[in-house]
C-alpha cells in the first residue's frame, strides 16, 4: 500500500507544482535568482549558466575526483555548482521557490537529450520525510516530474531514505560514503517498478557520488538492469 500511494502520487505532485507556481505567481512576483530582474525566476541571460556543458561529449571528463562513481551506467549533469547555479538551487531547496524546478529541469532534459543513453524510467534521491514535511516539498520529486514532463519518460518514486543523514557538504570526501552507506531502501511492494529496468537517478547536485551510489545498490537490489544518473550540477 505505500509504495502504491507513493506511485500515485506522482501525477499529482506535477499538479501540485503546476497550481502552487500559479499561486505564487499571484502572491509573490517573480525575480530572478541570478541578477533579481523581476517577471522571471531565472532570466534568459542567467538561464544560459545551467547550459554550459550541453554540447559536451557524453560521460564524465577525466581527472575529476571519483570520476565515474560505480556501478553508475552513466552520470550526466548541466553545469559546475557555483555562481548563479549554485543560487538557484539554493532558491529552490531551502527559500521555497519551486518555479526554479521548471528551468533547471529544462537544463537537465536538453542534457541529456544531447548526451543520454538508455533509461526507461526516472527515479528521485529523496530527502527523508521529515525533512520534505518541514519544506513542504522534496526537491528531487519536483525535478523528475518536470523532466519526466519534458523528456516524456515516465516516473515513480521506488525508493525511501530510511533514517536521517548529515546534509553532505557539512563533510569531507571520506566521510560522505559513510554517512548514506544503507541509508536508502526499497518502498515496500515497489520491486516490480525496478526488477528488468534501467531507470536513471535524478538529483540536484553530485559530489563524490556517494548519495547515487547508496541509492543505485537499492535498486540493484531489486533487480534493475543498470543505472544512471542525473543532475542538475556537480560540485568539483
């Protein structure tokens, strides 16, 4: 029965985005995250930001540290997690400003149209409850209904964090692997969302890897075919 409610209820969350946007629309003029121009949440020259690695070849460049986290397929993402990017997710995680999940998923969908290989299927990192209850919202529901929206590929929410993690920026590289080892799990009855497909993880940002990692080994678990990854930045 939760993994059917949570299943259902991802139709409703693009509802629920696309009716509180209007509402803040009304209550709260929009301005943009970038440089503050008013009548937009992200401006076309600040937009530009989130697409600098469109064009980019697929798969990571090496050199960078944990180049290709496994057993990731692939790992996408649009832009460095600095200057307006960094801002913007910031807006859209901790100051409420959901509008921001419709341009940055705009991003992610151009990426990974330009450099994507298979994937039948998306599937957020959560937050854990409380934290979504006390936002009001989880962030990375937000961005894979947009995407899925975008990219017509559909999806569904099969995983849950079972307890409490230290955000991880407040943590060192090694530290990090540690702190989301078994963190997330299966929802009860959701294995026949995963077993035989290749769904592809979204999130907001990548670091080490080790929050996809943690999140990629519960779905292998249950029987997925491969996994990838993407997001909106990666932070070097």
């Amino acid at each position: 029965m939760a993994a059917q409610t949570a299943m259902k209820g991802t139709s409703g969350t693009a509802r629920a985005a696309r009716l509180g946007g209007a509402l803040l629309d009304l209550a709260l003029p929009a301005s943009c995250a970038g440089c503050a121009a008013e009548g937009t949440v992200l401006c076309p020259r600040c937009r530009r930001a989130l697409d600098v690695r469109v064009a980019l070849p697929p798969g990571v460049p090496l050199g960078l540290p944990a180049a290709m986290p496994m057993p990731l397929a692939q790992l996408e993402w649009c832009a460095p997690f600095s200057g307006v990017v960094r801002v913007t997710l910031h807006r859209l995680k901790y100051s409420g400003e959901r509008r921001l999940a419709a341009p940055l998923a705009d991003a992610m969908a151009a990426r990974w149209i330009a450099a994507g290989v298979g994937g039948e299927i998306l599937v957020p990192v959560p937050v854990h409850a409380e934290r979504a209850r006390r936002r009001g919202y989880d962030q990375a529901f937000l961005l894979a209904s947009a995407v899925s929206d975008r990219l017509d590929i559909p999806w569904q929410a099969p995983l849950e964090r079972m307890r409490h993690t230290t955000p991880q920026f407040e943590l060192g590289r090694r530290a990090r692997k540690t702190n989301v080892s078994g963190a997330f799990a299966l929802r009860a009855g959701a294995g026949p969302v995963v077993a035989g497909r290749w769904p592809i993880l979204i999130d907001d940002v990548v670091t080490t890897g080790s929050t996809l990692v943690a999140c990629a080994e519960a779905l292998y678990e249950a029987g997925a075919i491969a996994v990838s990854a993407l997001t909106v930045a990666r932070e070097r």
